[in-house]
C-alpha cells in the first residue's frame, strides 16, 4: 500500500524524500514485531535502555527505527483502554499509520509535514517527540490554543506515561511554580505566546535563577506551523509597564491643523467627485470620458479612497475599466511629471494598499503658511560641526547651544511624526470599521474575526493619535520592559518543526526565515475532495443571497454545511439571514476554545448548518454522521476569499477528512476587500462588462486565475513585510542575545564580582581613551577634567588631571583599574562578603535592565526616525542599522552625537554608583544610581560588546517602514504574570 502512494504522490524532491524514509518504514515494523514478544514491562523498559544509549553517545538517528517501533507498539497495546481528555472518557484507539510515521521522520529531521486535516498529526508529533526526548532534555509541542495544548497533553499523555515519560502543559493562569514543573517534564506542550512571554520573563524580569521556569531551548514542534509562523509571526510579544517621566505628546497641540486640513480635502474630493459623476452622466451613449474626468476619479482615489461617491461609480465596471487604465498610464515613468502635478492638487495622498498618507507641498503650505522650512528635519551633525568650530564660544555656551539645536530637531522630528500619525488616523482608521469607541476609550477591532482586542493599542503613537481625532483621553504610552517577535522566539530552538495541513504556498518563507523545508505527506487515503469554480457577484448583497440559497437546498437534503466567513461581522449578517429563513445553525468566532471545539466536532452530523472564522474550531476534527456520506459529505461554503490561498485552504480541508466525500465553493463579490484592492481589475471588468447583466453570478475558470492572482500579490506584500520586519528585528535580537547573556551571567554566576570589574575595566579603557584620542599623543585636558570627575564620584579613587595626562594613555588606565579593585578588596575585608555578593548582584541586574529598557524605547525612536529619512533617499534599514550599533558619543568630546538623543552618560557608569554603607541584607532600598533625566537615554555599549553586535549585519533595499504596521497588533502583558 505504501509504495502504491509513493506512485500516486508527484513533487520529486517530495518522492526523495519519501523514498528515503521507506527502508526505515519497513525496519520499524520489523523492530515492533519483534517487540510483540515482549511483556508490557519490558516494552516500558525501553525507554530505559534507550536513554542509556543515548547517553553513552548513540545518536538520536540510529535509534529512530527502534524508538519509532516502541511507541508504535505501546499505542497498539493500548488500544480499547480508557483516557480522560478535558473531562471526556475517550477509548484509546491510534496505532500509527505509515504515512504518519513518515510524518514523524519528517518532524525529526527538522522540517515542516504537511498533512491534510485529519491525517492524526496529534498522533504523528509522539514519534519525534519520545524520541527526542530520550536526550533527557525538554521537548516541547506548540499548539494554537491553551486549550488545545490541554486537550492533546492529556490525549498523548496516555502514550507517553505508559512508555515512562512525563508530560505537561503551560495555561495562561498557571503560576510561576507549576509553569517550572510543566517544562520540568520530558515533553511540554504549550502554546507560543505563553512560551514567549515565560522567555521574557525568565532572561528579563527574573532576579535569581529559581524564578527562572523555562530549561532550554532544543527541540520544538510547531503544530498548526502556518499561523503561527506566518501569520502571527508579525506579532511581537510585549512585556511593559508605564512610563515614568514623559513628555506632553504633540497631537492635542496639533490635532487642530490636521482636522482643518481634512476638511479641506474633504470638500476638494467631494467636488471632484461629484464633477466626475456630473461629466460622466452627460456622457452620450457609447462615448469615452474624457482623460479630465479620469483624473478626477483618480484623485479622489489617492486623496479619500472611501469616498462614497467613488464607491458608487466603481460598481460600474465600463468607469472602473477606465480609472484602471488611467491608473496604469499614471503610473509609467513617463507620465511622472503628470501624476506629481495631480498629487500636488491635493492635500495629502492617501496609500489604502501600503496604509500610509503624506503630506504634499499644498497640505505642507496649508499647514504652515509662510513656513518652507516648518517640515525639514535640521541638519544636526552640521550645526555641532558648526558650533565647535566656533572659537569665539566658551565651553558652556558651546554645550548649550548645542543643547538648544538638540531641542530643535527633537521638536521637528516629532512634530513630522505626529502629523503623520493624525492624517493615517483620520484618513485610514475608520471608526466602527477598524476600531469603536467604549466608555471614552479606542478599542481596536480584529481585522481577522472582528472581535474587538481589548487592551491592545497600535504602537508608535497611532493609538494616541487616533484618541485624539475622537476626543478621548489620550492614555498614557507605556514602556516596553522586553519584547521579542513570535519569529525570534522560535529561532532560539536547537530543533525547529512543524506541522499543519496548508505549508506548501509558503515554502518559500518557511525555507528562507527558518531554515525549515516542507515536505507533503501523503493522506492514508486518496482525498475525493470535489472544489468547484468560484462564483462572483457584483454586490456583498448579491453574493449573500446566494450563499443563503446554496445552504437552502444542501439542508433540505440534510447534507450539513459549514460556512467560512472571513470575519465576525460577515458571521452575524449571515447567521441573521439564515435566521430570516428559518434554518437553525451555530455560529463560532474564536472566542471560547473549549465549547467551539465540542460545536465544530458536531459539524458533519446531518443537517447540521456551522458558520465559523477562520480560527474557529482549528484543530478539532469533523467527522461525518451518519449517513452523511451518502449525501456527499460535508459541504464547505467559503463566503470570501481570503487575502491568502492558504487560509482558503485550510477551510477547504476542513471537509473530506481521511478518504470521506465532500465538496466546497467560494463565493465572491466586487466589494470584497482583496477583489477591490489588489484584484487584476482589467480582467475582471472586461469579463464583467461582456457578461454580467445585474444579479447574474459569474463562473468563469478565468476569473479564478484572476483571484489567485490578487491572493498571491498580497502574499508576496506580506512576505515582503515579514521579511523586513525580520531584518529590523533581528538588531535588536543580537542586541537582546548578548545583553540576556551578561543578565544570565549575573544570575547564575557563582560570584558576580568579575562580570562587574570587566565591565568596569571596560569603561575605564572607554573613558581614558577618550582623554587620548592618539593613544600615543598627549591627552586632552577638557576631558581628562571629566574623566577624574567621574573617578572621583563613582569610586571613589582619587587622581588629578595632570597625572592622567602625566601617566598616558595605557598606564593611566591600569593605574585606575589597580585602584579600584584595591579598593574592592579592601571593602571586602570589613562587609559580610555574601552580603556584598547579593548587593553585587542586585546592582549588576538592575543596572542591565534599566538600561536595557532605556535602549529598547531608544530603539523604537529610532526606528520612527531612521522612517522618516526614507525621504532622504536613504535606505531606512541601513540607516537603523548603522545607528543602532553606533556607540552613544558624548558632547564634551567633540564627538557628533547620535541623531535623537545625544550625549548619554555611560549606561554602565550606574552599576559604579556609590555602595550603601550597612545596608547589605535589606539588599537594594529603591535606586541607588542616578534616574535618567527626562529625554536622556543611555545604552548599553561597550567596545567588545560593539565587535560582537556588529558582527554579522544583514542588507536590506526596500524603503519604507514595514515595522510600522507589523507593530500595530502586538500582544501586550504586564510585567509579572497572573495572580
Ligand atoms: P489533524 O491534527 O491532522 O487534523 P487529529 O490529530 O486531530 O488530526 O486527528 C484526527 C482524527 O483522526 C482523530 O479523531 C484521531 O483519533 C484520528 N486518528 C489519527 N490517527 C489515527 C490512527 N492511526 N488510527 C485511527 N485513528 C486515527
Ligand atoms: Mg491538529
């Protein structure tokens, strides 16, 4: 039967794969025969012996037929037995399939299985996981939900505690104690989130190591890998807490200007629209409107893409012909002087596809009349070189000019940011649509099920900015205590896998950004799925009624159907219809797991009716009633195609599991977002002027390539997005590896004495090397005024300038290192030495992560910034980069100072501050280092830490700022977890 599959299965590197794996296909079974003879006690005592192996230096990979076999064999015993899941008796009944055990190779072996739903992939991840679990290490499973990681920890549970091993799983309300005991056990399952946020909290919150929960990082599987590599992949995890000092924020100050300017666009786009309809009218039968009138439609399309009037005129296709045209002769670099002047008619200029609005030089002058220069960031450098090369200034006056041009630009910079933030605000974010207004609260609403996400806010302003068009309160911007992307937190892991039935349109993404190939495995048996043409209406309204009649005539046979909508809005307009036609269903929307998962199970009985997003119900499994089968099956009605091809077809394989009947169709109308935005309009309105009489469906092979067309443009935007994301996050994940390093080394060290005398050699050798700009030259005086100021306080060791400048540059700084440690030394001599070991400590870690804090806030300004240089035809990535690894230089050293804020004292300097005197077992009372003052930041640095950073830079091209939107939906969690 296998190699009859292998015949059947086409993509060759697929077949390679699979022939591979066929020898050890058959060595397990001849292993698991052999077992058969076994007693259960010998079987279990397996586990035992393969450990022992292991541990005297057999590879995982030899033992792979054996351990394959064993845990094929314990499942075979266990068939007919009892197990509890979630509170249902279940009866064992799953010994391994072929396909699954290829399946289990493949997780192995560090790639993604694609298997359809249904194929048992719960079962298939026990083959890699008890394997890899013999190395003694924790092994983890990640699931899409906490109540699934419940669901399938208790279910293979039953496998993996009859062969000896633990088992146990992470929910959102454990505490930190049973969360230790969770990873603790041979396998953990757990979802990402919570995996990511205990990473958090384990290298940046925890204070000693038996706060830390997690053990390592080796083998992870990944089930449903597509969403959560994919499609939260944007989503970073955010640990944050309020901000201590802050500024007043720019946009009540300037809310006004903005409002006034969309008003005025309002009224231009309103006019032109309306002249365009008026012309168009006049039009005589068969006549092509003029270029003029075009242009008009055009504008209106860039200034105020959900201008009502536009709408309506689009539903004609011979004007949305016509507007598409004159779009692609726009958008030629001929036509370039054209396109700018039109753009220079409006205000600003609306992007829907890229979410962006920029201001032109009309809404520019509008804003700031008489002001050319209000919207040009000041040349910072320029001024600093200017002023230092000024001799009639003193020192003093020197620094505060320089202060005062600091101001300046700080000013502007958030100025420019700010207006920006209001016009995407204004002309972008809908209320009611995209988010609504509770008790004096912006609540965001998920794009994808429509829920609303309470306590989320979009990032970098936007939400302020957004509180301020509605005239609520604007809350407070808290502070990011850690952070990490969902895709940085799995790159982590030793061993990486995953598992989902949709992998292959994305294989590309999983290969390059995690290393990851995708193999498909075949189904155990033939899949007799049928999947019908799409069917396109001009109007949702149209569209919906025909859904409604599909659904009418497969109930009246008592086929069940279940109805995929892309979003919870769409879920109650249908549910009210169905209603209307009095057919009883159920309608899930990803809120509560546990009870969705019982409904979606029930699906395939007869005459069930189930509308269900995207999410709902992932994971659970459909099977048929009875009977069902000889009505065909399920049948899957998808009511809007998804923006990729991906989710369409996870909801397709939500029907014909393991070999059952079934079919599925998509629905689909001009008004849905991904045909209104990214669809190839030529052909679509071609097809629709030729044959669309009104509420005629349309169903035509061409207009499905035409779909997947749009769906695999918006796939590569978003991969696109993604990709660059990666690249701006993966500085700060270097960043966050060395600083997590050092922070680990506090805690675990023995003794951090020596971690705290490097650093403070280091900043030694930093500081006097300041004084000697040529190690061989002769010092500067200025300086070394500043250098023996700072001895003086931090230690203090006494020394003056001129023997700084006397000694030179190598001697003087051994001569300073000597004596601080002579004066550590002698400070030992009188304290309680564990005393002054956990004072050490203390000091070390919150001094690392004060500045951490500071760095990462440091972080997200410099991405807003290095966003606007965009306009400077520079590339943003390279800028971010280039600054990010930039050490902090100070003023005083004549150094040109970082663009945003410059002239940071040294973040390490606070872990010098002075030592409490009798104060060492009450630990740390509050903050003994100085607070940073307000719009001062200081980062880590450090000349080998920089080596290390900048080792190992990645390029980027593209401009514009993708991080801006990735950012708008992290997940947020206060710093400690819950109770
Ligand atoms: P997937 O995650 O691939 O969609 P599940 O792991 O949820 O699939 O399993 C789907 C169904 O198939 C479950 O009801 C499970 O009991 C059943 N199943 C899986 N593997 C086997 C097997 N080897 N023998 C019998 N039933 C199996
Ligand atoms: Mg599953």
């Amino acid at each position: 039967m296998f190699l009859g599959l292998l015949k059947l299965f086409a993509g060759s590197h697929h077949r390679r794969f699979l022939r591979q794996c066929a020898p050890l296909v058959r060595k397990i079974h001849a292993h698991q025969k052999a077992y058969g003879a076994l007693t259960d006690d010998q079987l279990r005592a397996k586990t035992t012996e393969f450990r022992a192996r292991v541990a005297k230096g057999e590879t995982l990979d030899a033992l792979l037929p054996e351990a394959f076999a064993t845990v094929r064999e314990a499942a075979r015993r266990l068939c007919g037995t009892q197990v509890e899941v979630c509170g249902h008796q279940l009866t064992w009944n799953m010994v391994h399939f072929d396909v699954q055990l290829i399946g289990g190779m493949a997780l192995h072996r560090r790639k993604i299985a694609e298997m359809a739903t249904g194929e048992g992939k719960t079962l298939v991840a026990t083959l890699p996981l008890y394997l890899n679990a013999l190395s003694g290490r924790n092994c983890q499973l990640v699931t899409v939900n906490d109540y699934l990681a419940r669901r399938d920890s208790e279910w293979m549970g039953h496998l993996f505690r009859w062969l000896g091993l633990t088992v146990g799983c992470i929910q959102n309300s454990m505490s930190p104690a049973e969360r230790r005991a969770a990873y603790g056990c041979d396998i953990t399952y757990a979802t990402a989130s919570e995996l990511g946020f205990d990473y958090l909290r384990d290298n940046g919150m925890a204070f000693s190591a038996e706060e830390q929960v997690q053990r390592e990082h080796f083998f992870c599987i990944v089930d449903e890998v597509d969403s959560i590599l994919v499609d939260e992949a944007r989503t970073p995890l955010i640990i944050s807490g309020p901000v201590a000092e802050e500024r007043e924020p720019a946009f009540p100050r300037l809310r006004p200007d903005v409002a006034r300017l969309i008003d005025h666009q309002v009224r231009l786009i309103n006019r032109l629209a309306s002249e365009a309809e008026a012309a168009l009218a006049a039009l005589a039968p068969g006549a092509e409107p003029t270029d003029e009138t075009i242009d008009k439609l055009w504008l209106a399309k860039h200034g105020m893409p959900r201008s009502r009037t536009l709408l309506r005129l689009m539903e004609n296709g011979r004007w949305r012909k016509a507007l598409e045209r004159r779009e692609g002769v726009l958008a030629s670099d001929l036509e370039k002087d054209r396109r700018y002047k039109l753009k220079e008619q409006l205000y600003f200029a609306v992007s829907e596809r890229h979410h962006e609005a920029d201001l032109t030089q009309l809404g520019r002058d509008t804003l700031r009349p008489g002001e050319p220069d209000a919207f040009v960031l000041p040349d910072l450098a320029s001024a600093f070189v200017a002023l230092d090369a000024d001799p009639a200034l003193s020192p003093q006056q020197r620094a505060e000019r320089k202060q005062a041009a600091e101001a300046g630009y700080i000013k502007a910079s958030e100025d420019i940011h700010a207006i920006g933030q209001l016009l995407r605000a204004y002309s972008l974010y809908e209320r009611d649509v995209h988010y609504v207004v509770q008790d004096q609260k912006v609540l965001i609403v998920d794009e994808h099920t429509g829920r609303i996400l309470p306590g989320r806010r979009w990032s970098d302003g936007l939400h302020q900015a957004v509180e301020c068009k509605e005239g609520v309160p604007l809350e407070r911007e808290t502070k990011t205590y850690a952070t990490i992307t969902i895709q940085n937190y799995f790159r982590l892991y030793e061993k990486l896998s995953g598992m989902t039935g949709t992998a292959e349109t994305e294989a590309a993404e999983f290969h390059d950004i995690y290393g990851l190939g995708v193999v498909a495995i075949p189904t155990h048996r033939p899949c007799i799925r049928v999947d019908e043409n799409d069917i396109v209406f001009k109007t949702r309204r149209e569209k919906y009624a025909h859904a409604i009649k599909l659904i009418q005539e497969s109930h009246a046979k008592g086929q069940p159907v279940l109805v995929g909508t892309a979003s919870v809005e769409s879920s109650e307009t249908l549910s009210r219809m169905l209603g209307l036609a009095r057919i009883p269903h159920k309608v899930l929307n990803a809120k509560q797991h546990a009870l969705e998962a019982d409904i979606v199970a029930l699906a395939g009985q007869r005459g069930a009716v189930t509308i269900a997003t995207n999410m709902a119900g992932r994971g659970t499994d459909i099977k048929l009633g009875e009977g069902v089968a000889e009505l065909g099956g399920l049948f899957v009605l998808g009511t809007e195609r998804h923006e990729s091809r991906r989710v369409d077809r996870q909801l397709r394989g939500r029907c014909s599991r393991q070999g059952d009947p079934g079919r599925s169709r998509f629905l689909v109308s001009l008004e849905d977002d991904l045909m209104r935005l990214f669809a190839n309009a030529g052909t679509i309105s071609n097809l629709l002027e030729k044959s669309f009489k009104e509420g005629d469906p349309l169903e035509h092979p061409l207009l499905n390539w035409s779909i997947t067309t749009a769906q695999k443009r918006v796939e590569a935007q978003n991969y696109t997005i993604r990709k660059r994301l990666l690249q701006y996050y993966d500085v700060l994940n270097r960043q966050r590896e060395v600083v997590y390093a050092i922070r680990n080394g506090a805690i675990r060290s023995e003794d951090p004495r020596p971690v705290l005398m490097e650093l403070i050699a280091e900043e030694i050798a930093d500081r006097v090397a300041a004084v000697f700009p040529d190690p061989r030259g002769p010092g500067l005086r200025e300086s070394a005024e500043g250098l023996v100021a700072w001895a003086t306080g931090a230690f203090p060791v006494r020394l003056t300038p001129d023997e700084v400048l006397a000694l030179g540059a190598d001697k003087a700084a051994a001569e300073l290192s000597g004596r601080v440690a002579r004066l550590h030394a002698e400070r030992e001599e009188y304290e309680d030495r564990d005393g002054l070991r956990a004072l050490e400590r203390q000091v070390a870690l919150r001094a690392v992560d004060r500045n951490w804090q500071d760095h990462l806030t440091e972080m997200e300004d410099l991405r807003r910034s290095v966003g606007l240089r965009g306009y400077a035809q520079k590339d943003p990535l390279n800028e971010y980069k280039t600054e990010a690894f930039r050490p902090p230089q100070r003023v005083q050293d004549g150094g040109v100072p970082r663009l945003q804020r410059p002239a940071r004292p040294h973040p390490r300097r606070r872990l010098l501050g002075p030592v409490p005197h009798g104060d060492l077992h009450g630990g740390l009372r509050g903050d003994h280092a100085p607070r940073p003052r307000p719009g001062r930041r200081h980062r880590p640095r450090g000349p080998r830490r920089r080596a290390r950073l900048q080792a190992g830079g990645a390029r980027g091209e593209a401009p514009a700022d993708p991080t801006r939107d990735a950012q708008d939906r992290p997940q947020r969690r206060r710093p400690h977890p819950q109770g």
